[in-house]
C-alpha cells in the first residue's frame, strides 16, 4: 500500500486543483511522493490535450489589470474559457487566469494568438496553459486578448452569478476628463454591448449591408417608391442608436445619448473593450 495520508491527498488537492481518484491514483503510482505525484499529473493531463481538443470550453471568467505607462495607462483583458462553471470557480483556475493575464501584459500582447505565443516561465503560454488544463482535467482556452491605451483606463467587471468569478469585463479608454464618468459609462457598455465607438468605425460593407437589408425590407412591406430614401436612412439611423456606444440611450438616463454624456464632462472616450463569457 502506497505511504501516504488523508493529508497528502487534501494536500495535492489543494496544490493542483485535481479530482480526487486523480490524486489517489497519482500518490499511488508516485509510492506517496507528492513531488513525484504532482509530475504525474501533469504528464497525464498534458497525454489528455488532444483528447479535450474537440470538446466546448464556453464557460470560463474574464479578468482585467490596468498599469501606468509613459504618458498614461494600458489595460489589458483577457477571456479564459473552461468547460464547466465547477472549474471556472476553482481557485487553480483563477490563479492560471491571473498568471497568464500577468504574462499577456507583460508581452503587451493585443490578442490571443500574440498572448499564446508569448513567454512564461520559459515556455509558450499556450504550451503553459495547456500543462495546467491536464491538472484540472478540462479544455481550457484563451479565447479573447484586448488592450486599450489611453491617458486613463477604467475597468468594470461584472459577475452575472455571485457564486461564479466575472462573466463580463469592460475596459474604457478616455482622457482625465471623461475619465470622471468613464466608471458610468463601462457598466452601460457592460449592459448594452455596443459594437463600435462612433459611426465612423462601423465598416463600409456592414452600411452597406444594412442599408440594403433596410430597402429590400421596405419594398416587401409595399412602401411608396418616393418614400423609401426617408425609410432607409431612418432604418439605418436605428441600425447605429443600436450598435454605436456613443448614439445609444444612456443606461442611467435614457433621455439622454452616451455621447451626451461624454460631450458634457468636456472630455473624450477613445476606445473600449467588451468581453461577455462565452458570447
């Protein structure tokens, strides 16, 4: 019989997030050897990738940092997928999310395919990430990199499930001025996921599309030939109060425009961030 005690098995429980017959299957082939055990599950778990590979990892949490750089701040917002709400609460997988987030950061990367080649502890993040998912036993993904620079940053994070770490981040770019209402305006973003900043940034074929969506809509419902010009560009005016942060209804005050809001700090958003778990 393997020498070890209850203890061992809490303990290598506690320091790789590993199910129970997976730490008593590894103390055992390990003859209670904790150091051993921990090797053992890893080179498991690391046999078991491809395995994962076509299974969904749609749960999972988001999480921010902001620090201060020449001239102003950077955040940085990552989304790290699992498959289950039960690992995405598990501390093991909190602290992997910090760590990586810490590593994305640091290589200043701006997405997940610069964020997955980027160093740690002197291998891929990705290579990284995929050690730590063979421990915890599940797919895990990072799906998402932002980065947003700005003299001021602000982050909002919100748990759509008090039990569950943050299923929304939001990161607002702004100047010092805007920067006083910037807090407001991260958590509307956070509730009415805008797609673009200004009109400006909405693609040329996305108007296009909708302009012609909204015509064609117009004739099938027998709208006078005259009429459809005023028709289309107030669909298309719609199109933009839905998707563009500054021309939708401010959340805190609907009779009012986000842009409005901003216009009246005397101040500029320049760019933001949204990541929604899963979405």
């Amino acid at each position: 019989m393997a020498n070890y005690t209850v203890a061992d098995i809490q303990a290598l429980r506690e320091r790789t997030g590993a199910g129970m017959l997976d730490v008593k299957k590894a103390l055992d082939e390990a003859d209670g050897d904790l150091d051993k055990a921990v090797d053992i599950l890893r080179v498991k778990g690391l046999k078991g990738v491809t395995k994962r590979e076509g299974r969904a990892a749609s749960e999972g949490l988001v999480i921010a940092s902001i620090q201060d750089a020449d001239g102003g701040q950077v955040g940085t917002l990552i989304e790290l997928n699992s498959e289950t709400d039960f690992v995405a609460k598990n501390d093991k997988f909190v602290a992997l999310a910090q760590q990586v987030l810490a590593a994305a950061e640091a290589a200043g990367a701006d997405s997940a395919e610069a964020a997955l080649a980027a160093d740690i502890d002197g291998k891929t993040i990705q290579a990284f990430i995929d050690e730590n998912a063979g421990i915890l036993g599940e797919k895990v993904v990072l799906r998402r990199v932002a980065r947003v620079e700005a003299p001021v940053v602000t982050e909002y994070l919100h748990r759509t499930n008090k039990d569950l770490p943050a299923q929304v981040g939001v990161l607002v770019g702004s100047d010092a001025k805007a920067g006083e209402v910037a807090r407001d305006i991260a958590m509307h973003i956070a509730a009415y996921s805008p797609t673009y900043l200004v009109r400006d940034d909405v693609p040329a074929d996305v108007v296009e599309n909708e302009r012609r969506v909204a015509e064609e809509t117009a004739k099938g419902e027998g709208k006078p030939e005259g009429a459809l010009p005023k028709i289309v560009e107030g669909r298309l005016n719609g199109f933009f109060k839905e998707n563009t942060l500054v021309d939708q209804a401010f959340a805190k005050d609907p009779k009012t425009t986000v842009g409005k809001v901003i216009e009246n700090s005397g101040g500029e958003v320049t760019a933001f961030a949204r990541f929604r778990v899963g979405a």
